[in-house]
C-alpha cells in the first residue's frame, strides 16, 4: 500500500474512532521499492480473482487462474463448480464465456508488462507463473508465486496447467467448500 493510501486509511481510522491519534506517526515510512512492487502484485493478483470471479457472474464455488507472465502472456481459468472443475471454455453459458475470452484473457500482456516493470525497477526477479485460487463460500484467496530464479520457472506453462488442474480435480472432492484454507499448487 502507497503512503498516501495508508495514511489516509490510518487518518480514517482515527476519525472513526478505531485508532489513536498518536498511530498516525507511525504511518510516516515509506516503502522500499520491492515492497511497492510486492504491493502492487498483491492489488493485481486481488483484481485478477475479482474480474474472473464476477465474469463469471459470481456461480462459482471456487476459481482457479495460472497466470504466465513470459513472453506471450496469458490467463488459463478454470472454476469449481459443484463437485468438477471446469476450463473457462466449458462452461455452459456463453455469455459468460464471451465476457471471459473479449475481457479478461487479453489484458494477460498489460498485467505481465505491468507487474513485471515494477518488479524490474525493483530490481527484484521476476515472476514468470503466479497461481491464483479464490474460494467463494469464505471468501478466501491465495496466491503462489514461481520466479525467474526457481528452478520451476523452466517448466512448460502445459506441464504446470495439467498438473495442477489434475491434483485439483481430485482435492476438491475431499476439502469443504468452506474450508477457508488453500488447495494445492503445481509445483
């Protein structure tokens, strides 16, 4: 979070009467550049789940997003729904898939060029896969983070999606829809 933005929030909190005057002094730091590249990955990876989650016009139990930030971009979705995962595509309403694949899918390139340009500036490595996982009864969301410097961070995007999607389909049969804690990751 900017310091403008925390500190205002904290100014908020004291006119709410939720915080002492005396706290405001201590949101006078400001962040270095990697924590404002980690910040920013983390309001992007919340609007990622929120904009895949409300395509889908919020039907979903659980969402799951691999996103591929190398050299062409992209965003593999699949959903819960009931007991099965499903691939964005094989969902039956089609607006929703239309929505999906004119709205979401292309701002692959513009999120990857985003993220990665603060990491960059950061001098922080970059991230090559994030798997997301959002699960709605809790409202709980997850993130994993495969960097260029991982030894996973080779794998072929198939290889990660196939896997993950494998282990899934076989998790979410034995986790709570409300279990509030994560699912698996591949790797």
């Amino acid at each position: 979070m900017g310091f403008f933005k925390r500190f205002f929030k904290k100014v908020e909190d004291v006119n709410k009467g939720e915080a002492a005057v005396s706290e405001l002094e201590s949101e006078f730091y400001i962040e270095s550049p990697e924590e404002e590249a980690m910040n920013f990955w983390v309001e992007t990876a919340q609007n990622i789940i929120v904009n895949v989650v409300k395509a889908a016009n919020n039907s979903v139990d659980r969402a799951f997003i691999l996103v591929n930030m190398r050299e062409q971009p992209s965003f593999d979705i699949f959903y819960q729904l009931d007991d099965r995962l499903l691939m964005w595509n094989q969902l039956e309403d089609t607006l929703i898939k239309e929505k999906i694949e004119t709205q979401l899918l292309p701002q692959a390139s513009n999120v990857a060029s985003a993220v990665n340009g603060s990491f960059s500036q950061a001098t922080h490595p970059k991230i090559v896969f994030a798997e997301l996982q959002f699960e709605w009864a809790t409202g709980a969301w997850f993130s994993h983070v495969i960097w260029e410097d991982d030894d996973n961070a080779n794998l072929a995007k198939e290889v990660i999606l196939s896997k993950w999607f494998d282990t899934l389909s076989a998790e979410i049969k034995s986790q709570p829809l409300d279990s509030d804690s994560k699912l698996s990751w591949y790797p």
